[in-house]
C-alpha cells in the first residue's frame, strides 16, 4: 500500500505466472492499471516489465478478472465502484488485441460490468495495423499513444519497437484512426534527462502532434533498478512544456502514484510473486 493510498497486487495466474495490478485512488475517480500479458517483448528500455520478456498473452478472462477483482477492492476500501480502466500495465495490448477485444466486450456488456468504454484507455507503443484495428473494433475506448520521442533516431535508442516502425507510419495510422472514431488521441511522453527533453525535442513532438487532435501527459520518470535514466531538472521539464503550450497544445503533467512501492508508471516487473 502506497502512502498516496494506491495499493498494488501481485496476481497469481493458473499456470504459476505472475501479473501485476494497481487501484489508484483520486478525489474524483477510482482507476485500475491492468495488464494484458505476462512480461512484454518490447523491451522498452526505460520501463522495469521489458527487462523480464515475454511470456506469454493473457486470455480474455484472465483480464476481465482483474477488473472484476479491482471493482470489488475498490468497493471494499474506498466505497465507490471502479470508474476507470487503464491498459497501461505489462504488456502490449496490441500484440493481444483479440484477447483484450474479447475482454472489453465482456467489461462494457450489461451481463458483465456494464462499464461505459469511454472509461476505458488502451494504452500502445504504436502498432499502426493494431491501431487501425482497435479503431474498428473499439471506436468508442480511448487510445493513448506512448511515444516518449518524436525522431525516429532517438525513439531507435530507447524504444526497440521504432526499429520495425518508423513515425510516419504510426501518423498515418493515427490518421485513420481519427478518421474512424473522432476521438482525441492521448501522447504519452515520459521526460528522460538529456535524452528527450530539449527545446528541439518538444519543437519535433509539436510537429508530430498537429496530424490530428491530441493531448499530451507529461509523464516523469520512476526510476527502478533496470534502467539508468534519470529524470529531466525541474527547468528543462518547464521549458519544455511552455514551449508546447505556447503552441496550443494541452499538456497535462500525470502524478505519478505508486511510486514508493514500485507500483508507477514502467515500475511493473515480475519478482517471483513478491512485491
């Protein structure tokens, strides 16, 4: 249990895996952050989860029981029902888009949970056919996009996945995908210390968002045992986030919860069933 009074759950699966879980409380709302595999084959370079690899896709019960399971805790420990669902856990929903498609559709049904999918982020590294996908399947869920670069050269560096997908292809995707649902998309954009943070990297994540309608979390780095990044100094974070407002764009800075016990953002990693 966080001192922010997030709590984290380590769940067993039938097979001996492991898979982490994490009810966040606010004010107005109570979120749960889910997984969609057991580990990630992405192996971005910043986050805990890609230091274990890839296990193995969760079935579409196995992720509608963590909903289940945090609706439950939620009314147990804070008196209201769950009112958010994030897909930003282990794994890469789009490398198991069937399962997680299967899931929601059971999440949202009346003889389910009977959630509204407007509450519901899938949160991807960019699969441009997932995404155009998730479009039709899903047009009503929101999407958030975790691009932390916007050169091709430096998302290479830091996120693996950039190898087999260049932006360009992840805006024509995100192009369509607009094109279908008339949603805002959410950039995701995590601050790594002189690596990302510069005035000319917000000039290059400004030019990436005016394709279609966005807005932007500003996420600041955990940091954990399998990563040596440090997070960006207080003035280059406000440089660069005046410099994106000056354009217009809405940028939000995410509160990291969960960090004490190892339960924030890119903090999730398999120990053996123990926290």
């Amino acid at each position: 249990i966080s001192s922010d009074g997030s709590r984290k759950y380590v769940l067993r699966l039938f097979d001996g895996e492991h898979i982490e879980m994490v009810l966040i409380p606010s004010k107005q709302r109570t979120t749960v952050c889910i997984s969609s595999q057991v580990g990630c084959m992405l192996r971005c370079k910043f986050c805990a989860t890609g230091a274990m690899g890839f296990r193995r896709n969760l079935f579409p019960d196995e992720i509608y029981q963590q909903v289940f399971l945090a609706n439950q805790l939620s009314l147990q420990y804070y008196a209201t029902q769950l009112s958010n669902i994030v897909f930003m856990g282990m794994g890469e929903p789009l490398l198991n888009l069937d399962n997680v498609h299967a899931a929601i559709e059971k999440i949202t049904h009346q003889e389910g949970l009977g959630m509204s999918p407007t509450r519901i982020t899938v949160s991807s590294a960019g699969i441009p056919q997932g995404i155009r996908l998730l479009a039709k399947l899903q047009p009503h869920i929101n999407l958030a996009l975790s691009l932390h670069a916007a050169d091709n050269h430096t998302r290479k560096a830091i996120m693996p996945i950039a190898q087999s997908y260049s932006l360009q292809e992840i805006i024509e995707a995100l192009k369509d995908y607009h094109q279908i649902t008339h949603q805002r998309i959410t950039i995701e954009y995590l601050l790594l210390n002189n690596v990302n943070d510069s005035l000319e990297a917000a000039k290059k994540l400004a030019d990436f968002c005016r394709h279609f309608p966005v807005k932007i979390n500003i996420i600041r780095y955990n940091p954990h045992t399998h990563s040596d990044f440090e997070p960006s100094g207080k003035a280059r974070e406000e440089h660069f986030i005046a410099f994106l407002e000056e354009r217009h764009i809405l940028v939000y800075v995410r509160q990291s919860k969960g960090k004490d016990i190892s339960a924030a953002c890119g903090q999730l990693v398999n120990n053996g069933g123990k926290c």
